[in-house]
C-alpha cells in the first residue's frame, strides 16, 4: 500500500454533466476525508466517514454533492449537474481512527474537475 | 469558528536563505498542527505535525515551532534551495475530525 489514491487525476465536464470521482485510502486508515481546494486558496473541508458511517458534512456540499462509502473501504464523491462554480480540486485524506491526533493526516494527489 | 491565517502570501528568496513562514490561528484548543508542502497541480504532502502538547519539531532542514498560547506556528527552512519552491500550508486539527487550513505561502527560491 503506498499511500491514498484518487482517480481520475484529471476530469473536463461540459456544464450540467454528472460526475464521479474515486478515492482509495490506506488500507488500515479508518477515517477518510474529502476536500476541495480553489485556486490560490487553502483546502475546505466538504465531509468525512468513519468506516462506512458518514459522520459529518459541511454546508458546502450542496444537494448536488453526493458521497458514499460503501463498505468502509474506498469512497466516491459524485457531483451532479455540474456548474462553473465546481471547477476545483478535490482532494481525499484517511487517518486512522485513534491516530489523526498523533499520526495526522495523509492526501492523495487529488482530482482536478474542469467544468466548460 | 477555527481562522487560519498565513503570512506572507508569497515569498522570492535567493538560494541559500534561511526563512521562516508564518502561521497564526484563533482558536488555541487544538490536538495538533501540520505543516504541508503542495507542489502546482498536486497534492498535499505532510512535512512536519506538532502535537499540542510540544513546542516543535525537527525534520531536516525544516523545524517547525508551536505557541499553542498565542495561537502562532512558524516553519523555518534553513539554507533554502530551488527544490524548495512550492506552497506552504498550515493546518490545525481542532476537533479530531477535520482540518482547518491557511490559505498558503507560495514559496519561489531563486537559483
């Protein structure tokens, strides 16, 4: 296991098209995070799982954000009718359950969403 | 509300410089703070975590100092070099769940 995964690295979506993208953390990490990133600005948090148990969302992830985690492994975060707005970089963490305190956090390489 | 602030927004040095960036943030009730590294287009790496209870952390050529008191973190880089040149973020984990970051110090290093 060498460390969080995403895919794709690179997504261009005309506007009002639906989106997914995939994350894959350390395999013993319990805790995945997803976030986004605009140009020139530091990442927001968008929401983040405890196993397969969503646990908390923040207010930017309208109702055309949807994220799953299905069976506490891998995620996908699904973005429908696609706006301008959306264009980012959305970015996954994973953390151990116990150890995001003391061990913190590792990302992926992250997805870069063009929306035209 | 956590606020993260970093100062400055950008940085030029001349190679061979030692710098430091700054960190500040409002809420001091923290579990840890994590300075990270971005390269254009890529992803975060971690460079150094300081939990609350320590003053910093060493790693190389970067040491990274935490006054939990005054809600202040700065990331030293001694005897910068080219390969340094990239975005500096700061973090702080308020709550165990989530990260709140700064908006970054883009760093350029001259040859």
């Amino acid at each position: 296991d060498t460390g969080v995964s995403q895919d794709p690295r690179h997504k261009i979506t005309k506007r009002g098209q639906n989106v997914t993208f995939r994350c894959d953390p350390i395999s013993e990490h319990n805790r995945l995070y997803w976030y986004r990133q605009t140009l020139g600005q530091g990442p927001e948090f968008l929401t983040y799982f405890q196993n397969e148990a969503q646990l908390e969302k923040s207010r930017l992830l309208s109702d055309r954000f949807s994220a799953e985690r299905p069976k506490g492994s891998f995620s996908t975060l699904e973005i429908q009718r696609t706006e301008q707005g959306d264009s980012a970089m959305y970015l996954c963490a994973s953390s151990p359950l116990r150890g995001a305190a003391l061990y913190g956090y590792t990302f992926g390489s992250g997805t870069r969403l063009t929306v035209v | 509300k956590q606020e993260v602030t970093q100062i400055p927004a950008a940085l030029s040095v001349p190679e061979g410089e030692n710098l430091v960036l700054n960190c500040s943030f409002t809420d001091s009730a923290i579990y840890n703070l994590q300075w990270f590294r971005q390269d254009p287009g890529k992803g975060l790496t971690s460079l150094l975590l300081i939990q609350s209870s320590q003053r910093e952390q060493t790693s190389g050529r970067l040491n990274a100092s935490l006054d939990k008191s005054s809600g202040r973190s700065t990331l030293y880089i001694a005897a910068s070099q080219p390969g340094d040149s990239a975005t500096y973020l700061c973090a702080v984990n308020n709550a165990g769940n989530m990260l709140t970051f700064g908006g970054g110090t883009r760093l350029m290093v001259k040859p």
